[in-house]
C-alpha cells in the first residue's frame, strides 16, 4: 500500500515513538490508513512539539474545553496530563472517532456541538473526507482549504452553544485550560465565554492565524474583561497565542 508523502510520515512516526503509550492510546486504529496517518501528523504537532504548551500549563485535577476536538489527540494528551476535558466537535464524522476515545480516557467528555458566541443552531461547512479537520462555520469569511470545495463536501446544521452556557448548565465550578483550533471562529468562542474568562482566568490556547486581524482582535477581546491577560505567540507547528495570567 503506497503512502502518499512517505518519507514525512515515517519521520514523524519515528518522532512520536519518544512518546509510545500515549500514541498507541491516541490513534483510530479501527479506521481507514487515511485517518491514521492524519491522526499520526496531528500527534507530531499537538504532542512532540505540545504545540499548545499543554505541559506548561495543564496538571492533575485540571478542567479543560477545548473548541475543535477533531478526532481527539489534544483530548487524549490533556487527559494524561491528569485533566477533565469537555471536547467539543461539530463534523458528525470526526466526533465519531472522538467519541471512542471515551473508551480509553474516562475523563474524556466528547461534545457533538460548535462553540460560538450563541446557542441554538448554525451551518457547519464540512471539511470532507480528504480534509477532515477543516470544516468551518458558514458565516465566516474563512476558507480554510485555499481552494474550491470538493464534490462530496456538505453543509449541514449543527448544535452550538457558548462556554458560558455550557459551564452553567453543567455547573462546572472552575475552567482551568481553554483550547480553541476552529477554523476562524475563535472570536465569536471568546466572546461568548466571557463570563467563564472574567471568573477563572483561564489558559487559553488558540490559533492566531486564520484571519489577518486575529493577532489583534483576540487580545483585544481577553483585555476587554482581563486587562492582565499575556498572550505569547507562540509558532512551534502554527502561530498560536498562548494566554494567561501571570
């Protein structure tokens, strides 16, 4: 069986042996080779580099939400790090992997929702099946792919809802770590978790590169309720800000 950009994939397989019972925890192995070698790429930038700085930040005991589980590989290293992790995924296929994780980490609480600045419902642009990680909200000017959408790719609606919602209606006392990877919603995310945000100061890890004005307009919105908020941009696999309160 050929695989496409061989010499990457055996290189990071290498690299993630440094980390074996987490990678062989982390992968779906009952899906298609496709989905594994995703899932081997996702491992390489989320957990060899900790592209989220996950060790830096989450301990035993930790709660976590994190917006774009995919197919779980945050979820699994957040939850061998000792935390609860809320795992929010919209794309009905990846949820279905994520939800298996369960299987492996109890603490892994799979969430098939959106996050976003309101609750109810929204159209979710689905990434397909050879871009399994880049479905996005129809009212975002983002596409994230850079080209036209395949033949097989679909709209359809999806639950959403705030972390403010969510953290009250689940009466969750404390949010330690926030991860946020959603394909340009990652403003509206922030703002309908303000709530949360000004009450547990949070980490919040997100991206800060799906539109040009994130690197400005993210901050701004953590300072509008916590002006002590730094964000540290961080460009280990992708420019990340890192969040926190000293």
């Amino acid at each position: 069986m050929r695989i496409k950009n061989a010499p990457l994939y055996v290189k990071t397989v290498v690299r993630d042996l440094r980390h074996p019972l987490l990678f062989l925890r982390s992968m779906p192995w009952d899906e298609s080779l496709k989905k594994i070698t995703e899932s081997a790429s996702l491992f390489g930038d989320i957990s060899v580099l900790d592209q989220y700085c996950a060790r830096e930040f989450i301990k035993k005991g930790d709660v976590v939400i994190e917006g774009g589980a995919n197919m779980g590989v945050f979820s699994c290293l957040a939850a061998s790090l000792g935390a609860t992790v809320y795992a929010f995924e919209p794309y009905k296929k990846a949820f279905f992997i994520l939800s298996k994780k369960n299987q492996r980490f109890s603490s892994i609480i799979p969430v098939h929702s959106a996050l976003g600045d309101r609750n109810g419902t929204a159209m979710l642009k689905e990434g397909g099946e050879r871009h399994f990680g880049c479905s996005t909200m129809t009212d975002t000017s983002l596409n994230p792919l850079g080209f036209s959408w395949e033949p097989e790719c679909q709209v359809s609606e999806v639950p959403i809802t705030t972390v403010d919602d969510f953290v009250n209606k689940n009466g969750i006392r404390k949010v330690d770590f926030v991860k946020l990877d959603i394909e340009g919603y990652e403003a509206q995310t922030l703002r309908g978790a303000l709530k949360t945000i000004k009450r547990d100061r949070p980490v919040i890890a997100m991206s800060a590169y799906h539109h040009p004005e994130d690197k400005k307009v993210l901050p701004e919105i953590l300072h509008s309720v916590v002006p002590d908020y730094v964000c540290r941009l961080e460009k280990r696999a992708e420019d990340d800000f890192i969040c926190y309160v000293p």
